[in-house]
C-alpha cells in the first residue's frame, strides 16, 4: 500500500471513535493489500470486519476499475458527500444544502401521507400535523421521529437571529466563536516585535514564521510526509530552523563576517545582538522582481 499521491511516503489512516478514513492508491494491488491487511487485524483480534458496511469512495478513477476494485474489498462503492464524525466530508466546497435536508426529504414516506404539504413551521409546532388516518409501517415510525423533532422545537415571536453567549457582545462572528473556543495563551512577545517592525508585510511573516519554527524547512516538511528526508543539502545534520540560518557552514560563515555571535541552545531572532557599530549598514534586502526593500541599520 502506499500514498495516493506520492510513492515514498506512507498512506495516511484517520481514526476516531469507530470511525476510521484509509487513504490509498486506487489500484488492484493496492485494494487487495487492504483487504488481507484488514482480514489479518480481524484474525488477530477477533474483531471481525463488516465490509457491507464500510464504503469504496473512488476519486478520478474509471467507473469499470471502481467496480472491480470495490468488488475485491466486498464493499459497495459510495460518492461523497460522505458522513465523518457526525459532518459531510467532501472534496470541494460543500453548498449549505448539504448540512441539514427538508423533513420532507429525510421523511417521504411520512411527506406522503400529509394532507397540508404548504403548512408552515409555527403551524405545524402550534397545530400538529395533518395526516390521512392510515398510515404504513415506514410512516408510522418516521411519525415518531418527526414528532420527537416538533417537541424539541421552540420558536420566538420575533424574527430568527444569530447570537453567541459572549460577554464582549451578542453579535455572531467566526473571530467572537473562535476567540472562545480556543484555549487562553499566554502573550506573544516575538509577535509583538515582529509586527511592529518598519518591513514589508512578506519579510515580518518570514522572520515570525523562522522565529517559532514554523518555516518550511526539511525537518518540518519531513515531519508532515511532505520531504523524503530531513536532513539538509550541504551537510549530513537535520534541517531544522536554528541549522538552516544558523548552524550550517554557510550560514555561520555570514554571521562571522558581521562579527555577530549566535547564542547556544534555544533563543530568539530577536535576542541576537547586531552587528558592531562602523557606521551605517544594510541590515535587511530582499527582492522581488525589479523592485527592492532595504531597512538601514544605524
């Protein structure tokens, strides 16, 4: 088995609860692997397989090779959107449509039997449902359900609007949301310094991004199955952030023509002393086609 996309790196498996996503290359091979590997972990643990239930979600492939390939797993070929963790999972952009159906859709059997399809929802929480008197056996249980619903139904006599319990204000926004949802952080001081430097907006995202460890580097990459390896081009060390600006030959051979020592251990950009002071210095150039951004070091 092996990445759907790249062949050095390994297949990816989501797992929550009982809930497992297994990404693969579509291919013969591939589908057959997945299924002994599964028939195996069954065999081991005793815990058996429902393939009837699990689904084959092809993407870019064939119509007769899906078939084939989920015939070899023994599961029924699917399309997304596809549920996961109680959500619609999709490759693209989902329309609002697809987080929650009509009633009439997800009860036609129940639809159906209504005498009044046009009545309104305070009519039907106020009133009940109107239902011809005989009802079949998948209408009478998606009655119960829709019931269940209508009870649990309260409705305002003002227009519908949004809020969110925050003491800053009532109003619903996605920052107001976040801002609650996510766990109180102590401050920033490399943010603090960084966004209230004189420089372009691309060179602070840069010195931000080096400053926490989060730049591109071989390490992170090959942390995320993005790189083959991590370790640098030049010499046989890992490429991590303090390497690739610091510690490597050619960067610490900058860094001692400006007479700058880099400290040991872990520290901050912004912790490095500049450079001896001869007079002005171009601290900082960066180019972007013809245009240059140079940040005078007195």
């Amino acid at each position: 088995m092996s990445h759907p996309l790249a062949m050095d790196i390994p297949y990816h498996v989501l797992q929550y609860a009982d809930d497992t996503l297994i990404l693969c290359k579509a291919s013969p091979s591939a589908t057959a692997c997945l299924r002994q590997v599964l028939e195996d972990f069954a065999a081991a643990t005793g815990l058996a397989i429902n393939f009837h239930k699990s689904c084959f979600i092809p993407m870019n492939v064939h119509p007769h090779a899906a078939t084939d390939m989920a015939a070899v797993l023994g599961c029924p070929i699917s399309t997304f959107p596809q549920p996961y963790l109680g959500l619609p999972l999709s490759p693209t952009k989902l329309p609002s449509s697809a987080f929650g159906s009509p009633l009439a859709e997800r009860f036609t059997a129940l639809f159906s039997h209504c005498t009044r399809q046009q009545a309104s929802v305070a009519t039907v929480v106020a009133l009940g449902l109107d239902l011809q008197p005989r009802l079949t056996g998948a209408a009478a249980a998606e009655l119960a359900l829709t019931r269940q619903i209508i009870d649990d139904t309260r409705l305002a006599p003002f227009p519908d609007d949004r809020f969110i319990d925050s003491p800053s204000g009532p109003r619903f926004s996605s920052r107001e949301a976040y801002r609650m949802l996510s766990p109180p952080r102590p401050r920033d001081e490399s943010a603090c310094i960084t966004w209230a430097l004189r420089l372009p907006s691309k060179l602070k995202i840069f010195a931000y991004l080096l400053d926490i460890d989060r730049s591109s580097t071989r390490a992170n990459l090959f942390y995320k199955h993005c790189a083959p390896s991590e370790m640098c081009a030049s010499c046989p060390t890992a490429e991590t952030g303090r390497h690739l600006f610091f510690d490597c030959s050619l960067a610490a051979s900058v860094w001692t023509l400006l007479e700058v020592s880099i400290p040991d251990g872990q520290f901050s950009i912004w912790d490095i002393h500049p450079p001896p002071d001869s007079g002005p210095h171009l601290a900082y150039g960066s180019c972007d086609d013809s245009m240059g951004y140079l940040e005078e070091w007195q």
